[in-house]
C-alpha cells in the first residue's frame, strides 16, 4: 500500500517583489489558480484540538491533514496528507471515537460524528517551482504557493512533498536553504489562512485553540496546531 505524502513547509509573510526575487533564482510560475476552501469540525473543534484539519476543497474533494510522527515546531510543519475518502472517514472515526460506525466517504460521517462547517473561503494562489542550485537533476523541485484569501491575508509557503519520515531532514534542510534565500528567518512563525480567518471571524473557537497550543507549548515547547 502506498504511504500517503508527508508534507513539509514553512510558512511567511510574502515581502514586495517576491514573485521578481523569485524568477532571479530560476523559479518558473506554473499557475494561477483561484478555490474554495470550506473547513468541518465538531462544535467543540474537537479534530482541530487534536491538530487534524478536514477541508473540501472545490474542484478538488476532501483531504485530512494529520500530525506526522516527525512532530511540529513553531518554524515548520509536518504533516500527513490523506486524501483517500475511505482513509479519510476511518480516520475521523477513530479520533472521534465512534464505534461501529463503516463509512466509504466522507459525506456519511458529517451527519453521524457530528462535524459542520466552520470556515469558507476563497483564495487566490500563485504556484512557482523551484530547485536550488547544484541539486541532481533527480531532485524534486520546492513548491513556492503565494497565497491571497478573500479576507485579505496575504501568506506565502516553501514546500516539499516526501514519502518516508527518513527523508524529512533533507526536505527541511532544502525548505531552510531556500527560505533563506528569500529573506525568510527559520525562526519566522506565520499563521495559516484558517487560523487568521477563526482569529478575525470565530474569536471564540480561535481563543479555545490559543488555549490549546499554549498548554502544548508549556507541556512540550510546541505551539503548531495555532500556527497553521
């Protein structure tokens, strides 16, 4: 069975002409695409506690991102990426603990588990690929997404995609290169779109995950489910 990707990356706030520092550095501008991302989540946030999000995506379908066994720090983030609904809506049975519960997509645990919408919105993306230089032609380029979502927060992302937790180290040390390179300290912590969206929109639910990832912070010196 194939293991589902691990995605690694490092948030920042995108400074004026980093599409032009960009193409300085060989990057090439693959598309611009515009999507709706709608969030669910109990009414207690009991997945985004857990530090899982559950998105549809339009035009794209589902896609649950879960902790990966690397863990997450305030600087970057690493998670898994299931996208399969069967894989999806186990998941989401297990973390929400309900037994006897079969269900092949991810429409049919909605209602049962008790999830809903809790986030919506549109975002505007340019997609750039990258790859440093003196890396093999073998080499996976970086992904470079610029985000603007309709409530006007801007954030950028330097990824990369791996399917073993051995190949972590390696993408990190090719997001931290390149970060660099474009005036990214790897000490920058950047909060995601959704977490500025419940911050503006839902203060209540961002205040219970504030409450969350402090006492995280605290028990383990990690506050990544607040910053992504």
């Amino acid at each position: 069975m194939t293991h589902p990707w691990i995605e690694v990356e490092q948030k920042f706030v995108p400074r004026p002409g980093i599409e032009d520092r960009l193409k300085e550095l060989g990057g090439t501008q693959e598309s611009r695409v515009s999507f709706r991302d709608s969030y669910y989540d109990t009414r207690e946030l009991t997945l985004m506690k857990a530090d899982h999000w559950l998105r549809h995506r339009e035009g794209s379908g589902w896609e649950l991102k879960c902790p990966a066994a690397g863990g997450n720090t305030g600087s970057h983030t690493e998670y898994l990426e299931l996208t399969a609904e069967a894989a999806i809506a186990a998941r989401l049975c297990e973390r929400l603990a309900t037994a006897g519960l079969a269900a092949e997509s991810v429409s049919e645990t909605l209602a049962p588990l008790e999830l809903q919408e809790v986030a919506s919105f549109v975002t505007e993306r340019s997609v750039w690929k990258l790859a440093l230089s003196g890396a093999g032609d073998e080499e996976e380029p970086l992904t470079v997404d610029l985000d603007t979502a309709d409530f006007g927060y801007a954030v950028g992302e330097v990824e990369a995609l791996v399917r073993e937790e051995a190949e972590v180290p390696k993408a990190l040390e090719k997001i931290h290169s390149l970060s660099s390179l474009l005036g990214v300290s790897q000490q920058e912590q950047t909060p995601g779109k959704l977490i500025v969206y419940l911050k503006r929109f839902r203060p209540q639910d961002y205040q219970r995950l504030l409450e969350v990832a402090t006492e995280k912070n605290d028990e383990q010196q990690g506050s990544a489910a607040i910053e992504n």
